[in-house]
C-alpha cells in the first residue's frame, strides 16, 4: 500500500509569539508526507529549487518517503512563504508567498506514483488537481483548498472535488464554498458534489467529519504547548490518507473512518508543538498510539 | 434534591436571519430553569416588572419551577434585552439592555431556595453573586459572568470564583480572565482561583471541561436548523447543573461530571432551534434521552 501526494515543498519563513525561523523545510506535501510515512509507504510529488539542500531532502528519503518524484531545477528557487501569527495564533498574516519554481509545476506522475491506491491532492491550482487526479489509478483520493481558489476558481474546484472521495476544508472555507452559514447544511452541500466525506478543520476547537448519513467530531488536544500551527492541517490529512491506506480497502467503513480522523487530530496535534516539521521529526509510533489512547480518554462518557 | 438559580428574568427582542420576537419571555435564571426542571427540583430567584404577564409567570409555575423568590415589582418594567445577530450568528449586537427593576436586585433568599443542594449564579454583578453564594447553604455552586464583569469588576469575580465548585465561561472570557491566550493554560489558571471545574463554551464548536487532572471534550451538534443562539449557555448550565442536583452526590465523580456536560450541551442544543424558550417549552424527556444517545454515536471510535 502507498500513499501519492502532490503539493507544496517549501522553505518557510514563520513567526510566532514564541520565536522565528528562516527559511526551515515546509509545504503541504512535506506536513503531508512526514505524517503519513509513520502508516503506509509514501511518494511525494513536487517541484523545488536548487536552494532546497541535500539535508533537506534527507529528512524524507531517510524516513524512507520516495522522492523520484520530486524534482529539482538547477538554478531555480523553491516556493517560499513568510508568515506571521498574532499573540493567540488564529490569525496567520501572510507576509510574502514566492512561487518561484512551483509557479510551472505540472507534474506527470511517475509509473510508481501513479499506482499509489491512495492520493492526496494538497492545496494547488484546481485545474492541476484535475489533471493529477486523471493520472493517478488511486482508489481513494482527497484534496484540500483554499479561500483563494475558492474565490478564484471556483469552477474547476468543484469540478475538481467531483472526482475525489474526500475534501477537507476549514470551517471558513466550507462556508464560503458553499454560500451556506449553517456548517451542517454547507457539509451536505459538498456530499451533493460527489464525495463520500468531508473533513471540516476547525483549528484550536478540533475537526469534524460528515458523510451522508453520519456526523462525528473530533476534538482538540488540549495542548498547553502550542508554538507554531503551521502544518496542523496538512498533518491531519497525512494521518488521516497514512492510516486509511494502510488498511488496504477501497471502501473504508465507519469505524475505519473515524479512527483514520482520530490519527490525523493526533498527528495534527504534535507538529504545532514546535516550528515546522521539528516535533514531527522526533516523534515515534509508541508517542502517536498513546495520544490516540488519550483521544479516547477525552470523550468517553 | 432542589437547585436555585439566581439571575435575570427577562422580557428579551431579537432578531435573527430567521425572523424577529418582540418582549418574549428571556433572561439567564429563565432558560437555566427550564432547562434544569427536567432533572430535579428548581427555584428562580429573580425580579420582575409588571409587565410580566400571568402568561408568563405560568411558563414557571405550570413546570413545577418554584417562583416564591421571583419578586414582582409593581409599576415597575422587566429586565429588557434587545439584540440582532448577524448572518452567522457568531456575533450579537446588542441593541440595548435596560435593567429596570433589575438595577436594584439584591435578593434575600427565602428558606426553601437557601436549603437547596445546588446553587448556580447566573451572570449577575460579581458583588450579588457573593452575596447570594454567603446566603445559600448549597454543597454545589457554580457561576457564569460575561467580558463586562471581567473588565469592570474583577477583583469582587475573582473573589466569587474563589466560593464556587464549578465557572463556566466562553473561551474569549477565559482568556480575557486569565491574560493567557492558551485555553489549556487559561482554564488551569481558573482552576488555581478555586473551583474544581471550568467549563469552557465554544459555541458552533461544543464545549470543554477542565478539573485539575481531567480534560473533557464536549461535541456540537450538528445542527441543520439553528434559528436563535440566545439561552444556549444558560440552557447548558441548567442541564448541567440539573442532572447533577438530581444524582445527589456532593461530590460527583468523572463519570457524573461527563453526563452531567452532555446533558447540557443536549438542552443547549435544543433551545437554539427556535426563538427563546419555544422549543424547551415543547420539550419532552424521551427528546433528550434520545440526543444524549445521540450524542454518544458521535463522539465513540
């Protein structure tokens, strides 16, 4: 079993109430990636520049992460954002987002990264989506967005969303998607586009997961250290794509679902535990079984 | 087994993106009392103006909701409320608020509502709330306030937090109470006041409870019919503080705890789904057996 993803590798420039780092390895593919390698077998598909450093790629191909198809122009530059968050971190302000080499990424996938049985689409042009989605022999695919495909590819996005089987959005995005404020009647609206499931980020307050006829929610660690949420999503995703395909169905049921939801919450909770992918690094299997352990914990009644 | 509720009752307008009422029954000791008389014994303390209608008077009485201390003040006006909530009823603009014959509210309480096991301090000036918490010889307290309170008052809040078992406040309050933008953080600082729970609303998000060792996550539900969010936390604390009263434990324990939030957060559930009281008025026990339940399938993985 293999887990293609398809996004952003990065360099970041990120502060927060809790410090600054220049230029670490990020992207939603990475998140992704360093989340899902700890359940299944990984292959990342991206694009980077000739500044992204052998040490860089060693931290995926060490953890055994394929990477034939991530490619690296000579000369070019990676995709490199700057953010800033505010003293409670529910605010990013994005500061500069260069997409230097990623600006032309159009990736043909691999004969290797084509027959992954799982795909995860992360946040990139709608159409591009479509086209990785059209390569790929996945049996199970999901993408996430952004408000700014929303607003400025809607079209595709939908289009796009039609051939996945999961979408995961934050609360906003849903909403704004949809036209819908209720975030019940705006889940179901995306279930009417064609997937089977929708993961609803809600940042500090946990996730949700709606399908046609069933609700589950999951909380929020509650963590009293939090020191930068950049990745929570894409690490959610990670854990969530990493578990379910490593199960090996094609038509995961209720309790495969909420347990591959239940992952994702904990991958997602360890790596804003530090800057970038350095919690993420560090963790092990027996730190990820005992937070879900603790998941559980938290909601019995 | 009895609890008391002290705080306003009310004659509130609002409007909603789903209509308006104009002077309906409202007000914090209102919806904590229907909410709570469905598990035990409940004495209003509270005062009103001549306008309170008979009609209204037998919202209370018709319930078996004990109205000794409900005081009607002659020729004087109820406590009025007047607010609108934008489209995703996130935000209330409150319109105005005035007290009326609630200005001067500093009850004596009768014999029947000081005896009783449970007392809940509704969002009342911090000053009263001691008062009332010194009068009662309740074994269970617990206390909302609101962002005013904390600005206005926080030394005599402190002081009231210091006397009860249990605060239940929103996340923003919490924060805004403590200086401490981690929610974790925030409700340990709570704790440290005196109490031996938090219980911290999150609106659309469900809630959370904190004691000194236990973190407990409430869901929401997911509501497709959402009309008026006004009582929800009010409504929360009666079941609350409802289900407890009716265990009869001075001391309740995880489990009870954790049955006691969902319980809450079923009766808050509920109000929401139509104008102020409307819909606890016309609710039944098997209703809320049944979403207790309910509430359990979404939450178990």
């Amino acid at each position: 079993m293999a887990v293609t993803v398809v996004g952003s590798v990065a360099l970041d420039s990120v502060e927060t109430p809790f410090g600054k780092r220049e230029r670490v390895l990020g992207g939603a593919a990475t998140h992704f990636s360093l989340a899902a390698r700890f359940f299944t077998g990984v292959h990342v598909v991206g694009v980077v520049g000739q500044d992204f450093g052998d040490d860089e790629l060693a931290v995926f191909s060490s953890r055994g992460i394929g990477t034939d198809d991530l490619r690296r122009v000579e000369g070019g530059r990676s995709f490199h954002w700057s953010g800033r968050y505010e003293e409670d971190m529910a605010v990013a302000h994005t500061l500069a987002t260069e997409l230097n080499v990623f600006a032309d990424f159009d990736p043909q996938l691999s004969e290797v990264a084509r027959r992954a049985e799982t795909l995860f689409l992360a946040n990139i042009q709608p159409d591009l989506q479509q086209r990785v989605r059209r390569q790929s022999e996945a049996r199970l695919a999901g993408l996430d967005s952004m408000n700014y495909w929303i607003e400025s590819a809607r079209g595709p996005l939908v289009e796009a969303i039609g051939l996945v089987d999961v979408v995961s959005l934050n609360d906003a995005e849903m909403r704004m998607l949809t036209g819908e404020p209720n975030l019940a009647r705006a889940a179901r609206s995306v279930i009417d586009l064609g997937p089977r499931v929708t993961l609803v980020k809600q940042g500090p307050y946990g996730a949700a997961m709606y399908s046609r006829d069933e609700f589950f929610s999951i909380p929020a660690y509650p963590l009293e250290t939090f020191v930068d949420p950049t990745g929570a999503g894409d690490s959610f995703a990670g854990g969530f794509f990493g578990y379910l395909d490593s199960l090996g169905e094609s038509e995961p049921g209720r309790n495969e679902l909420r347990a591959a939801a239940v992952y994702g919450s904990v991958l997602g909770s360890f790596v804003v535990e530090d800057f970038g992918t350095e919690r993420v690094q560090q963790l092990t299997r027996e730190e990820i079984d005992a937070r879900f352990a603790e998941f559980r914990q938290m909601v019995i009644f």
